[in-house]
C-alpha cells in the first residue's frame, strides 16, 4: 500500500505531464544533521546518486525529473510532510513560472496545491501578473476573487490573517475602497482588522489626491476609528498611538473634525495609563493636535507635562508642529522651550532636550537657530550628536550643500562619515564621482580626535555603499584600507566580522576577488576565535553573505552548514514567508537562491536538504524556484529580498515593461548529469550586500 508521502509523488508526476503515473515505496529525503559540509562536492542531479534510484521511478518520471522546476516540486512534494509546507514550496514554482511568462502552467499548478491558503496566495500571485503585465483589470479581479473564496471558510490564522490583509491591499490598489474595506472586514483579529484597514486608507490616498478620493479615505479612517476605539487598553498605550496615528491620517485626508475626535479619544486613554509611559504620548499628542489646528487643546495637553525634560520636548515638538503652518509664529514657543531647558540642572538631561530641540528647529528651516542651539551644548561628543541628529533632517529633506557644512564641527569620524556619505551619494547621482570619492576618502581621513566604536559600523556602510554606487573605481583602494583600518578599533571581536564583511561585499562588488577572499579569510579567522560568544551564528551569516557576494557559492554553503542548528524545544522566530528567523536556515536559504539564480537548481536542492525543519526548508525550495527564473533580478538583490524575510515574487514591473522572450519548452529534455556552468566570480557585478543587523545567535 503506498505511503501518503509515495501519494503525493505520484500527484507531482502528474501536475508535471498530465498523465497516470504509478510510484511504489520511496525513501524520506535526509534531514539535517547540522554538521559542517566537510564533504561538499559540485552536486547535479542523477538517478544513481539521487535519494530516488532508478528502479524505484519510472522514465516517465524520470522526464519530469529533467525540466528543473518540476524537479523541484516533485521533490518538494517527497521531502516535505505537511500539505502546508508542500504548498508553501509548490507557490515558489507558481511565481517562477510567472517569471517565466508561463502563467497557463503556473495557473496548473496553482489550482492543484492542495492547502488552501497556499492556494489562495497564489491565486493572489496570478492575480498581479494579470493586472501588471497583461494589463488586464477585470481577469485580474476575478482572481483577487477567487483567493478570497479559498479562504473564507478557513478557521482564523495569522495565514488566513495575512492572506486578507494582501487581498485588500491589492483591491485599495486596484482602485476599489468599497471592496477593499469589506475584506479586510473578514479578518477576524480586531487588532489585525485595524492594522489592515490603516494601510489601505494609505494606498488609497497615495493613489489620487482628488475630492473623491479623500472622502473614501475618511470613510475607511472612520470605520477604522471605530473599531480601533474597541481594542482593550494595553499598559504600552499601544491603543492611543494608533488612534492618534488614525488622527493623523484623517487630517491628510481633510477630516479635520474626525481627527480631532481621535485626538481627543487617544488623549482619554493616556491619561488613564501608567505614568511611566504617559509623557511621550502626550508630547506626540500634543504636537499633532497643533497640526491639525487645535493650537488651544494642544497646549493644554503641554500643560499636563510636568516642568523639566518632557516639558521641553513637548514645547520644542509643538512648535515644530506650528512651524509647519506658520513659521514666526513657531519662535515664541521655542523660546519657552529654551527657558525650560534653562532650568533643568542634570547635565545629560538638559544636553538630550537640547539634542530633541535643535532637530525640531532644524524640521522647519530655522537652520542659524538650531546650529547656535547645539552649541549651548558644552561638551564635544553630546554637542557632535546633536550636530548629527540636525545633519540627518537636513539629509532627509535634501538639503545636502547645508548638511555638508557641519562637518566642520563634526570632529569624530564616525558620525562626519555618515553625513559626508550622503552627500558623496548625492553628487554621484549628479555626475560627480570624482567629487564624491574626494568627499569618501576625506570622510575616514583622521581627524585627531579618538573614533567612538559605536558609530563605525553606521560610518562604513554608508561610505562604502556610496563609493560603490558613484564612486570612482580609482579610489577604492585608499577607501577599502582606510574601512579596514577602522574596523580594528571596534571593541569586540565579532563586530570586527560584520565590518570586514562589510569591506569584503565592497570588493567584491568591484571585482577586487582576491581582495575580498583575503578579507574574508580574516573575518572567518577572527570569528571561529570567538565560537560559542553571543552573535557567533550571525557572524557565520554575515560572513556567507560575503562569499557569495565574491562568488564562491562552496565556500558560502560550507560556511552555512557550520552554523549550529538552534536549540530544541525553543519557540523560534518565524519569518513572513513562513520560515524561521535562525541564522543557519537563513544562511542556506541564501544560498540555495543563489544556486538557483546561477542556474544550478541541483545544488539548491542538495543545500535545502541541510535545513533541519519542513517549514524552512519549504522556503528554501521556492526561493531555488523563484530565484531561477526571476532574470530580471540582479542576484544579491534577490538574496536582499529573502534577508528582509520578504515573499519573494516576480518583478512584475520589468516584466511588463520587458519585450517578451519565448521561453524554453518545459519539456525540453536536459542532461541530467551535466547542470548548468557556473561561471568563474558570476556575481562581480552584483550591487552592494549589507550584511544583517547585529542580532543574538
């Protein structure tokens, strides 16, 4: 009697070739065992190696083995248990099919997953192909209605949860409030509810400014209010800022009344909460009630903050909110925020209001203000934050000419550099790279003044990116030095890896190889130095991000496979695309799409079987998918993608902007011992790769 797992196999032959296929007895393909891949060799697919040997399969199967996407969702369907997890990893081949501009047979499979949200978000999928590519309003609504039919008998789960949440999303962007507003109604957690209904009134007001629009959105807001206003109280006053979020949103959309009502709603609940968390709700409620014009109940909410500190937040945050309108009209309530700031005698305190007060100032333009206004700051590191803080808003409002005069001030590298970055960025996108590399190269140059470990890494990500983006190549050697030589002032070992690794990308962004695996050697020196410290896991991470960005996608696979797998019986973090937030999966599921978008889904597989859990390994399996047909997406940016714990999809963008290539026949019989070349340093020319944020293990 077949097993249900030797059931499912047959199922995959027969989605593959729409014929009858019959399979008897298979063996389970090998869980990790989270040892090191000491023994790696270049894997490719072989019904002699293969854990289905060739008298246990047909050749029918054996064709649908030789077409790769098949391959894999055959062998999705062997390795993995749960139906959930087999239609997690058949959705991957869905969306590589649509990447491949083959959306009868996505559309075949995707009718044939059996889960029904995996089904449904396909459906999702297919829905976008239709709308971006074939331009096709009405096909596409008809999917958009099927998804939501699969799951509208579902019990209630995050997945079903998220499930309606992208629905109406996409139905906001499609132009349909109405119907947008009633699926997000389906979601059965409240606190979802709202959350849903908050972002569609934002993609509903981005789509158009019209009359017509605004009243849809205050619709939805009001709908919103009302069921926000339900939500049980929390000790974090989670419930007051988004009402005052809601307020917000109301005002963009011209209810002024409807957000004073929120306001005021939100202002009921602070008040009612624990002090320890009431003052900055009241700063932020205060400075939005300005906004939205109530000038007399904001400082009234200034009122209940008690004198000192929080008093001058509030001050400087309601005059910024002034400012917006009226700027002279903003200066009188600086001054009292500088009379508060007066009297508060605690040193750091008083230097924090002053830091909270010169970027407010800075918000609204009162540049000469703010610049005077730090220097009441007296010692040099508070006074070069604040500094900081004011060159960061003139950034993000573009003013880069401005910004780059506080270098001058700005005595500590690792601040200036962040600031001379952005403006190097800037001139590079101006058709200045000399200028830019000029400005790079000065920005890590000693100042004489001791670098503070702590803002080297945001210092070295941002002038390496930009030297990378509009740099001259002329200068990367003096700069890459230069990163390197910083790097050996940061305090611990490990966060000297995550800045070598971040050295090592730059290089090998460049084509600088054999740079960069020097670099690298040394990162994975210094971290196996310090095997079993806390981050030792993301330090591995990081450092197989670096080997794949200078192509040796061996060396990245065993650097994966020595991360321990995480401990037993621990909940572990999930990702959105219903993995696992834990270093090693994450790690080989790099890899595998890396393998994947090189054109060796063989050794995506053979990586995805070191993932010790269905759920990971799922996601392994359609990333390999995505990944390999996703053309129009660079490799990093792709490998990008699954860091940030995106779902990946097809760039439906390029495709409906791409001439349409024909794509091979499915069927077209490939040697199955002979997988795709990989070419020698394949991703020289991918863009940057940030490694990940400093995390646990």
């Amino acid at each position: 009697m077949p097993c249900r797992r030797t059931a499912r196999v047959i199922v995959a032959g027969l989605v593959g070739l729409g014929i009858f296929l019959s399979v008897t007895g298979s063996d389970s393909l090998a869980q990790s065992t989270g040892t090191p891949a000491d023994d790696i060799a270049r894997p490719s697919f072989s019904p002699q190696r293969d854990t289905y040997r060739a008298s246990e399969v047909d050749p029918v199967t054996l064709a649908i083995l030789s077409d790769a996407l098949l391959r894999l969702q055959f062998l999705a369907v062997a390795a993995l248990e749960s139906e959930e997890d087999v239609g997690l990893a058949q959705s991957g081949v869905v969306r590589a099919y649509l990447a491949r501009r083959q959306m009868d047979k996505a559309t075949e499979i995707a009718e044939r997953i059996a889960d029904p949200v995996w089904r449904a978000r396909s459906f999702l999928w297919i829905s976008d192909y239709v709308r971006i590519v074939l331009k096709d309003a009405s096909g596409a609504r008809a999917w958009m209605d099927r998804a939501v039919a699969e799951v509208r008998d579902q019990p209630p789960s995050n997945r079903v949860t998220d499930t309606y949440g992208i629905a109406a999303n996409r139905l906001a962007q499609m132009g349909d409030p109405d119907a947008a507003t009633a699926t997000a109604q389906l979601i059965a957690s409240r606190q979802d509810r709202v959350r849903t209904l908050r972002e569609i009134a934002s993609v509903i007001l981005a789509s158009s400014d019209d009359e017509a629009t605004r009243q849809a959105v205050a619709t939805v807001l009001r709908q919103t209010f009302e069921e926000a206003s339900l939500l049980p109280k929390t000790q974090d006053l989670s419930q007051a800022y988004l009402l005052m979020d809601i307020g917000a949103a109301q005002l963009a959309a011209g209810d002024t009344a409807g957000a004073q009502v929120s306001f005021a709603t939100a202002q009921v609940d602070i008040m009612n909460g624990a002090s320890d968390v009431r003052m900055p709700a009241l700063i932020q409620l205060a400075a939005k009630m300005v906004e939205a014009g109530n000038q007399r109940g904001g400082m009234i909410v200034v009122r209940m903050v008690p004198e000192g500190a929080y008093r001058a937040e509030a001050l400087s945050a309601v005059s910024a909110a002034l400012g917006r309108r009226n700027i002279d009209a903003a200066v009188p309530l600086f001054r009292l925020a500088e009379e508060e700031i007066d009297r508060i005698e605690d040193q750091s305190t008083r230097f924090r209001a002053i830091t909270y007060l010169v970027a407010r100032e800075t918000e609204i333009g009162r540049l000469k203000d703010a610049f005077e206004t730090a220097f009441k700051i007296t010692e040099d590191v508070p006074r070069a934050e604040a500094l900081l803080g004011m060159g960061r808003v003139l950034i993000d409002q573009g003013k880069l000419p401005e910004a780059l005069v506080l270098k001058d001030y700005i005595p500590y590298i690792g601040m200036r550099a962040q600031i001379m970055a952005a403006v190097a960025l800037g001139r590079g996108l101006e058709n200045d790279p000399e200028g830019a590399s000029a400005l790079l190269a000065e920005a890590l140059d000693p100042t004489g003044f001791p670098t503070l470990p702590e803002y080297v890494p945001d210092a070295l990500d941002a002038v390496l990116s930009a030297q990378i983006k509009v740099g001259l190549e002329s200068a990367d050697q003096a700069i890459f030095s230069r990163a390197r030589d910083l790097s050996e002032v940061l305090t611990t070992d490990l966060a000297k890896v995550r800045a070598l690794v971040q050295v090592a990308i730059a290089e090998a962004r460049r084509g600088r190889i054999e740079d960069a695996q020097k670099t690298i050697s040394a990162a994975y020196r210094i971290a196996f130095e310090n095997k079993g410290d806390q981050g030792f896991n993301s330090a591995l991470l990081a450092i197989s991000l670096a080997q794949l960005a200078a192509g040796d996608l061996l060396g990245a696979y065993d650097t994966a496979a020595r991360i321990p797998e995480p401990p037993l019986g621990v909940d572990l973090p999930r990702t959105p695309d219903g993995g696992f937030d834990v270093p090693r999966y994450q790690a080989l599921i790099r890899v595998a799409a890396a393998a994947g978008r090189l054109g060796d889904p063989n050794f995506g597989q053979e990586v995805t079987d070191k993932i010790g859990v269905d759920p990971a390994k799922a996601v392994g399996l359609a990333a390999v998918a995505i990944a390999m047909s996703n053309q129009s997406a660079d490799l990093i940016d792709v490998i990008n993608d699954i860091r940030d714990g995106a779902l990946l999809s097809p760039n439906y963008e390029a495709l409906a902007q791409d001439t349409p290539v024909p794509a091979a026949p499915s069927d077209t019989p490939t040697t199955a011992d002979a997988p795709a070349e990989r070419p020698e340093n394949s991703m020289e020319q991918a863009p940057t790769l940030a490694p990940l944020p400093e995390t646990g293990n």
